[in-house]
C-alpha cells in the first residue's frame, strides 16, 4: 500500500476523542499550530517519495522527516521537551504524517480564536 492510500485510511477513521485533550492542555494546543506551520517533508529514496515498509502508522511516520529543530524554536523550548510533545501529538493522531490535522482539530482552533476574540 502507498502512501497516500495508507494515509487516507487514517484519515478516514480519525480518534476524535484525542481531540478533546486540546480544548484543555494549551501545550499540546500551540504545538499542533506550530506542527501546521512546519509540516513534514516526504523523504527520499532513488528520488522518489519513500513508500511505507509496514501498512501501519508507524510506516507512515517512517517515510517523513520531522524537523524538531524549527518546531522547538518556534515553540521556544527545549528540543527533548519538543521531540515528547510531538510524538505524544503523532501517538495522539492529532497530526497527520502530511502536515495536516484532522477537521476535528482545525475546529478546536477556531473555537479557541473565536472565544479568544469574543
């Protein structure tokens, strides 16, 4: 299975329930903004899109490469504190391999902007 295919299984069985944990934790919150910012880039092999090994989450993940480094900056803190946070977000599925969130999570956030607004 490819890719894409892969991930659109995923993306078709979100776990909404995860997305509960952001109306209350503001640390998982920003950084599923700030992942949104900095997606994954697809790696390589040959010069083409590395296609999952194993037709799991997990293989999907494998095929992309996170950069901790930006996200860390961006959320100004530590590297190790980033590199928990941002696993707990992909264990979580709150995030997807693509750089994209689920629609659950793109509403959590314009209801935190618009209550923040209001």
């Amino acid at each position: 299975m490819n890719f894409d295919e892969l991930l659109e299984q995923y993306k078709a069985n979100p776990r909404r329930e995860s997305a509960m944990l952001l109306l209350t934790d503001s640390q998982l919150l920003s950084y599923v903004v700030i992942f949104k910012q900095c997606p994954p880039e697809r790696r390589l092999v040959d010069g083409a899109p590395m296609e999952p090994i194993e037709a799991n989450w997990g293989g999907l993940w494998d095929c992309v490469t996170v950069n901790y480094e930006v996200i860390a900056m961006l959320a100004d803190d530590e590297l190790v504190k980033t590199r928990k946070t941002v696993e707990r977000l992909k264990g979580l599925r709150l995030v997807y391999p693509d750089g994209s969130l689920p629609d659950l999570v793109n509403k959590v956030i314009t209801k935190k902007v618009m209550d923040a607004l209001t």
